[in-house]
C-alpha cells in the first residue's frame, strides 16, 4: 500500500513496490538522521528467524509443518557468517536461498539476486515476498512454527 497522498492505494506492480519501500527507507533515514541505525538484529524478534538452525533441522521442521507452498523460515548461514538463508517450501520440496548483505554508497543491504533487489534489512526482503515471488517460486505465505524437533 502507498499511503503518502491523502488516500491508500493498492500497487500491484512489483518494481513499483520495491521502488516504495525503497523511497520510504530513505525518507526514514534522512529524517531521523545519519546516525538513526535499525538495530541490526531486529530480524531476531521475528517469528519467521529460527537463527542458528541446520539445513536438515530446517527440512524437518518444514515438514512437520505439512510441506504446503509458501511455509518458510529465516535462518542465519552456516556456511557464509555474515548471510543468512531463506528456506522455503515448494512443490513438496524445501529450497534455500542465501540472502548475502552488500554495501553501496556506505549503505549495507540484504540481496538474494547479486544486489539486483536490496533490501534495507531482512524484515523487508521478507514483507516484499508475502507481497511479490520477485526470484522465488512462489510468495512467502506462511512462516514456519518452531515445534521441538
């Protein structure tokens, strides 16, 4: 939804959403700052961030969940210590995709596409695919409970 006019609208149009988010991040940083940070772990108090979970406990807690399109979790990378990884449910069959952080212009961002699409944190990258597939299979639907495995 775009609420800086007078009235809401819905933009359907991908590259429109992301070009929003992106404005409405900067606005966020200009007007509280140079020195306003979202705290850099502010994904943790997410229900979707199981943090330091393995690729096979990622898989069965998926499945425990009932391998339906869209179930997915945000975990942090075992092989890459400063990525992160969306695991997603698809088809029956749980993908992975390393979500890398880049810096441009002094800024760090969170890309899964080479820094095609940035994201100002993972919170974002993950509100615009409930909302867009962007490079995924299919949207981010339901995120993953955590039942003791």
């Amino acid at each position: 939804m775009d609420f800086s006019g007078c009235t809401g609208r819905v933009i359907e149009n991908p590259s429109e959403v992301l070009s929003v988010a992106l404005e409405e991040a900067q606005a966020w940083r200009v007007s509280c700052g140079p020195d306003a940070r979202v705290p850099a772990a502010i994904h943790r108090t997410q229900p979707w961030f199981h943090g330091r979970i393995s690729r096979e406990d990622t898989q069965q807690l998926i499945g425990r969940q009932g391998l339906v399109d869209g179930v997915f979790l945000v975990r942090e990378s075992q092989r890459n210590p400063k990525g992160f990884v969306l695991s997603l449910c698809h088809l029956q069959r749980v993908k992975h995709y390393l979500i890398l952080p880049v810096s441009e212009e002094g800024r760090l961002y969170f890309t899964m596409d080479d820094g095609q699409t940035r994201f100002a944190d993972l919170i974002q990258l993950v509100e615009f695919h409930q909302i867009n597939r962007g490079i995924l299979p299919c949207k981010l639907r339901h995120y993953c409970t955590c039942v003791a495995l």
